[in-house]
C-alpha cells in the first residue's frame, strides 16, 4: 500500500457533526424528530491515544465479510495490543495489509 494513503490524526480542531437527540427505529421515522439538538465531536469518540493514532485508506476486497470495503478509511491505534480475533494493520514484505489475527498458543 502507498505510504502516502496515510494520514496522521488531529484532535486540534473538532470535528462535529450534527446528533439526533432520539433514538432510531428501525420502522417508519417519525415526522416529529426532523430537528437537531446537539453536535458530536467524532475525535472525542473515536481517537483514544491521538499521538499513535492514524488514519489509512483501505484498497482491495479481502476483508468484505468483516465489513471492511474498498475505498473505506480506518481509524488505527497503533498503542492498543492486539487480541486473537481482533482487526491488524500488518507489514508483510513491507507492505501494509489489513488482516483478521488469529493467535494460538
């Protein structure tokens, strides 16, 4: 993977976005919630360790059944140690590939 696909995370600027103040239902939406109560700074929620944190664009097919596409952005923590069945950022002949680890004894 292209190193320059990668990006360095910021929490020095906020990034808000509006947040429905009711929950969804998964039926008909209802006409009364069409209205904005308050914003969602999505760096608060999703980047835990700013310093060891980066974004990368993902390129190929081969995590689709774990919901990884082509074109996605992940959001990795390189801080955090990985468990058996968690998501990796591997280098493999230096390379970046994204990868489902599976670790036995």
């Amino acid at each position: 993977m292209n190193k320059s696909k990668i990006y360095k995370s910021s929490v020095q600027s906020k990034l808000s976005i509006n947040l429905y103040s009711s929950s969804i239902e998964a039926g008909f939406p209802s006409p009364a919630d069409d209205h904005l109560d308050i914003s969602l700074d999505l760096n608060k929620y999703l980047i835990k360790h700013p310093a060891s944190t980066f974004y990368i664009y993902v390129k190929g097919d081969s995590m689709i059944e774990e919901g990884i596409y082509s074109g996605d952005i992940m959001v990795v923590d390189k801080s955090l140690n990985p468990k058996s069945n968690d998501i990796i950022i591997a280098v493999i002949n230096g390379d970046f590939t994204v990868k489902k680890l599976y670790k036995k004894k």
